[in-house]
C-alpha cells in the first residue's frame, strides 16, 4: 500500500493510524498521504512528448500565421496564394521534420528520470530527480550545466533536484483518469494540464480515495462520475399533518329529468306529508268540539 503517515518525532515514515507504532505518539489526520516514486525515459513517454508540443505548435501557429498576414499585407491575395502553389509547403514540411527530429534527440539525450508524487490533504506534490546528471543531460533539458554544483561528489548514486511541482486541491479545475497508462491528470484551469499523475497499480486506488475525498464534493470540478460523492439525504424535521378525517357520505336528491330542479334551499315536495293551512286547521277542530258537546237527539233521556 502506498498510505503512510510521517511522524514528527521519529522523523519518518510509518503506517497509517492513530498512533506512531513506533513512538507511540499520536499522529495528526493529515499526517497520512500517499506516496510513491515512477522511473521514465522522456523519449518513450507520451506526457514527455505532450509538455513540448504543448509549447511548440502554439508558438509555430502564430509564427505561420503571421508570416501569412505579412504576405496578404505586402501583395493581397495574390501573393499569398503564389506561396502556398510555391516551394512553401514544401519548406514547412522540411521544417515540422527538423523540428520533430530535434525533439526526439533532445528527449533521447535527457535519459532516465525519477518522479516522486505525494498526494495528502493540502494537494498534489510532483519532484523530479536526475539520477547521475551530467552536463548533457542538463543541456538537453535546458538547464545550466551550473546545477551540477549541487551534487554531492562522493555519493556513490548522485541525484539532482530538477524541479518542485505543488498543486492544491482548491486550484484544482478539472480531473481526468488514464487507467490504461495509470494516469491521472489534474487540470488548472480547466483547458490547462498541470501535473500528470503517473501512479503504480498499488498507489491507484489510494489517489483515486484522495480526489473523492477532496474533490467529490465540488461541483465545480469537472470530474469523472464515479469519484462524485453524492449528498446524503436529509430527513425532514417536520412532522407530516394529519390527513383530515373523512366525513361520511351525504345523500344529495336529485330530481329526474323531467322534473324541474328546486330552488336552493327548498325541500322536495315528496320529502315530508303536505301541511294544512291554520284556517282550515281551526275550522276542523272547532266542528269536532261541537259534537262533543251537543247530545244526540235520536238518544233517548
């Protein structure tokens, strides 16, 4: 695994965890990182070969660019498509060869190099190492032969410091993965490659668990979907409002087609029996007491 921790009294690295099992002393959470060290040859390395041209075909588009504005200002179009029907494509072939060739023997020239890539919790680290420099090595990627000054001359395996390399995480605009090379690499801005990851199948997954960490939870980076860490479901605090309770049901008359609907507020008449009016209420009632009161005449005494 490449997880290790670095303690500060012992002054080394050790495995991972709450304590130092060497010291005992308990090591800090961003103590731990991953770390690792890649061997290359620039010229058999595609990230080697993509940091120069990088700067090459930019610099040769404007270069073709301007001598083409040059030759429309000086003689219109005429001129411009004279050079391009003369020996110029020519001579641009020749040159893009030269170029190429230049670049193969320089990269040739650098021979092998050591990365030393530590990933932690304050970002991504890259330091490059010349192992037995000499002044053709440094010329080749133009760099003084005055570096040589600082390698110490009785060391069996000298190693030169070439460069220091930090990206943080907060800098960070893009993340692209290469698992067919092992790489891994980190744009800053979106459109520019910073540092290309070279990782070992053994340091892979502990990067890749550094940029979900980090980097998961931006949605301002562009990342590939699986290192998206997703936001966790919060329960509502609020308890749901009681459903109201269901009435029971309601007979509705309806009155049949050919009957005319009643008014609002009034009542069917087949609802309740009809109702005498108080005249002839009080008339029926009066002749009633009559005959209580009179005898029969046909009775006998």
């Amino acid at each position: 695994m490449a997880l290790t921790a670095y303690c500060k009294k012992c002054r080394r690295e050790v495995a991972p965890g709450d304590l130092c099992p060497r010291c005992g002393t308990r090591l800090a959470k961003t103590a731990v990182h991953a770390a690792w060290v890649t061997e290359k040859r620039p010229v058999g390395d595609w990230m080697s070969w993509n940091a120069v041209f990088r700067w090459l075909f930019p610099a040769g588009l404007v270069i073709l660019l301007l001598s083409l504005l040059l030759e429309a200002l000086s003689g219109g179009l005429a001129a411009v498509e004279a050079l391009f029907l003369g020996s110029f494509p020519l001579t641009l072939g020749l040159i893009l060869f030269s170029v190429l060739a230049l670049v193969f023997l320089a990269l040739l020239l650098q021979g092998k190099e050591l990365t030393d890539y530590v990933i932690d919790s304050r970002g991504v680290h890259a330091s490059r190492y010349l192992p037995s420099p000499t002044a053709l090595k440094l010329l080749a990627r133009l760099k003084s032969p005055r570096l040589l000054s600082q390698v110490d001359p009785e060391s069996e395996n000298p190693v030169l410091l070439l460069e220091e390399r930090d990206l943080p995480w907060r800098a960070v605009s893009r993340v692209q993965l290469w698992p067919e090379k092992c790489y891994i690499l980190f744009y800053a801005p979106a459109w520019w490659l910073q540092i290309p990851v070279r990782c070992t199948p053994f340091s892979w997954d502990d990067a890749l668990f550094f940029v979900r960490d980090k980097l998961g939870k931006k949605k301002a980076v562009d990342l590939p979907d699986h290192l998206r860490v997703q936001a966790a479901k919060v329960p509502s605090s609020r308890k749901r409002k009681a459903e109201p309770a269901s009435s029971s049901p309601v007979s509705v008359y309806i009155p049949p087609r050919d009957e005319e609907p009643a008014p609002i507020g009034s009542e069917p008449e087949s609802a309740y029996p009809p109702q005498e009016s108080g005249e002839d209420a009080f008339s029926e009632s009066e002749g009633q007491l009559r005959m209580d009161l009179d005898p029969d005449p046909d009775a006998a005494p």
